[in-house]
C-alpha cells in the first residue's frame, strides 16, 4: 500500500468573509510578485502574492491587496486576461461570473473607480470562463444552457457553439488562437476551430465534473470523472490512457501546472467530509494531500 504524504498549508492568508474563487493569474505580471484574485459573497479581492522561493528576503509570502471592491451577487467563476500587468502603467482586467447569468468585465484603476461591463446572452448557469491567452481581445465561457460563447471585449457575442449537454470547462489552445477545447458534462471534450465553428477531434469518458489542457504539452488533457482521475494523449485515442482513482467522495476540479507536464492537482467535492487538494507527479505514485474544507459551487 502506497503511503500518501499529508500536510497542513504552508501559507495562510486572513480573509473577511467565505472565499468562493480563487485565481492566480497565468501571465506574467512584469514584476516579481504575481497577481491573484479571489471572490466571495458581493466583493473582489486583487493582490499580488511574493513567496520565500521565489525572493529570499521575503519571510514566508509577501501579500498586499491592490483592490478590495463590491461585486453585485457571489462570484462564482473567474479569469484573468493577460493584459493585466504591473510594470509600466498599471493594469488589471479580469471576467467574473455569477448566479444571475451574466459576465462582468472588471477595468480597476487600483485608485478608487473601476469600470465594469455586463455581458449578457448566456440563458442558464455559467460554469468556467477563460480569456484569449495571447491579446486578451475575447473571452470564452460555458454554461448550463448547452452553449460555448465567444464575446469580445464590448461585450459582443462573436461565436456561438451548440453543446450537447452543459458545458462545464473551456480552454484555449495558447499560442494557436483560433483552437478551443470544450468540455461537456456527459462525458465529450472537443477541439473547435473558431474561424469554421466546427469540431475537429473529440474525446470520449464518462460525465465528467471538468477537465483542463495542458498547457506545457498540448497533446495532454486531464480530467476527473467521479471519484477518478484520467489524461488523454490526443494523439493515441479518443479514450483515456490513463485513470486511477483520486477522491473516496468523489472529484471536482483538475488543474495542470504551468510549468511541468507531469505535474497536477485534483480537488474533492465541497460539502463532503474529506475535501482534499491532491497533488499528483506523473512521475512519482506518491501524492501530497492537503487536508481542509473545500468551498464552490
């Protein structure tokens, strides 16, 4: 029997009220720090997080909140764009999404205004969103109502992709910005060309509750689907190469790392008694569990 590793967070930051989301941004900052949001009931949270690893002078993490502002209802979904940066001028763009359907373009200034968009066009609840990853130009999202939506920045809808159950995540291929990945809850993932709205490859598993692309090597996909983790190689079959058990009460969320193709983390459902964040190595059989409640949706 495989002996897990188990530990306790190695930071810890005070927050006010139930935090629902949380999002490092994936782009570079242009500075050492990187940019992280998270939302809860009625407000965002932007801040910029500096770990010990990353400046020896830093005792532990360096944390400084850059924007603390009221959100209309609960955030439930989030995404950074990549023009949110913090050398030169200042910026800071994100998308959130809520209960009530819509997307909000938030534009702080990191004074006292900001700006925000409404976007609206989704019939149902919207489950993950992600910004274009090269311009930041268009934001795609998913939702209950069997769409994929493709908007630009105005808040036009550009491109419309019929599901054939809700869409739960979306990713974009990122350096090839007319390819998304689109994942449905009955257990399909396609790959669709944009400029011709069709699919062109699809993978096949179970109902799945999400699934993530690899961004260090695009041939990958992982996924969890009941209490299972499971990775693609696009390349091989439309079937998982892999799936091994994760979460005695079931998964929730994959999430590959940035920076290694063998590296990811699965969460377990919210609300059961054991939520965990596992850390898996390809590489390596043994894991490294954090023990603690998981709160989303």
């Amino acid at each position: 029997m495989q002996k897990d590793s188990s530990r306790s967070p190695s930071y810890t930051v005070p927050c006010d009220d139930y935090v629902h989301v949380v999002e490092f941004s994936p782009f570079s900052s242009g500075a050492p720090a990187s940019l992280l949001a998270y939302g809860g009931n009625q407000y965002v949270v932007v801040a910029t997080c500096l770990f010990q690893e990353e400046d020896m002078e830093v005792e532990g993490v360096e944390f400084n909140v850059l924007r603390h502002f009221h959100h209309e209802l609960r955030v439930d979904a989030l995404a950074w764009s990549p023009e949110s940066r913090l050398d030169r001028i200042p910026t800071i763009r994100l998308c959130t999404a809520a209960a009530d359907r819509k997307l909000r373009l938030l534009t702080p200034d990191l004074q006292d205004r900001h700006e925000v968009k409404v976007i609206e066009g989704h019939t149902s609840y919207i489950n993950h969103l992600v910004f274009e990853p090269t311009e930041g130009k268009q934001i795609a999202s998913v939702s209950d109502d069997n769409t994929c939506r493709v908007w630009d920045l105005d808040g036009n809808e550009c491109v419309t992709l019929r599901l054939r159950s809700p869409g739960i995540s979306v990713c974009w291929h990122p350096q090839e910005v007319m390819k998304l990945m689109v994942a449905e809850k009955k257990g399909t993932i396609r790959f669709y060309n944009l400029v011709r709205q069709e699919a062109i490859l699809s993978l096949d598993c179970g109902p799945l509750m999400f699934a993530d692309w690899c961004i260090p090597n695009t041939i990958k996909v992982g996924g969890v689907s009941g209490n299972d983790w499971l990775i693609w190689d696009i390349t091989r079959s439309s079937y998982p190469q892999e799936k091994r058990p994760a979460h005695i009460d079931k998964a929730r969320l994959f999430k590959w790392s940035r920076a290694n193709e063998n590296l990811f983390a699965t969460t377990g459902y919210p609300g059961k008694i054991n939520s965990q964040i596992i850390i898996h190595h390809l590489g390596h059989p043994q894991v490294s569990k954090i023990h603690g409640e998981v709160r989303m949706r």
